[in-house]
C-alpha cells in the first residue's frame, strides 16, 4: 500500500527556514517522481515544485523559485523540501504526492509563517 508521511512543519518567522520531508513506502520509490503541493484556506491547491525520478531534474512555481529546494534521498525513500527566507503567503498546509497507479497524497504537515 502507498504511503507518504509528511513533518517538519510549524510556526515560523518571515525570513527564516523549514526543512519538510516525506517518508514514501508501498513502491518503488526509485522509480517515480515526486511533487510538493500546498494548499491554504479558501485557495486552490497549487504545485510547488517537482523532482525527476532519476536524474533529479527540479521545477518550482515561480512564487518560490530561488527559495524553496526539493530534493530526494532515494537509499532512504524520503522526499525533501528545503524552505529558506519564508513569507507569510507560504503559509498553507503542504503535501507530498506521487502518481503510483492512483494519484497518492499524505496527509499534510502544517507551515505557518508569521511574526
């Protein structure tokens, strides 16, 4: 059975940093590639960036972009986000997700930026 276990999040200053991570089981996790969503009240869920599944080939929407970096540990199964100088419009919870025969999520893990 697919699994995505998202931590890290919590409450965070303008300007500092999180680090999320995703502990994947029930797949080839080597094999697929992974997203970070994220979603905050009354808004649409959006992308947040994306990682290849072998070559390690990155994408990120454009409000986070030079901020954010996703990364994988393949020999672990674990997704990353690192989240560096923080705003308050990152504020949502963020989700892990893979398309594994069926679209998987987990089950979030709450970032919230404020002073």
């Amino acid at each position: 059975q697919v699994q995505l276990v998202e931590s890290g999040g919590g409450l965070v200053q303008p300007g500092g940093s999180l680090r999320l991570s995703c502990a994947a089981s029930g797949f080839t996790f080597s094999n697929y590639p992974m997203r970070w969503y994220r979603q905050a009240p009354g808004k649409e869920r959006e992308l947040v960036a994306s990682i290849a599944s072998v070559r390690g080939i990155t994408n990120y929407a454009d409000s986070v972009k030079g901020r954010f970096t996703i990364s994988r540990d393949n020999a672990k199964n674990t997704l990353y986000l690192q989240m560096n100088s923080l705003k308050p419009e990152d504020t949502a919870v963020y989700y892990c997700n893979a398309y594994v025969r069926y679209d998987s999520w987990g089950q979030g893990t709450q970032v919230t930026v404020s002073s």
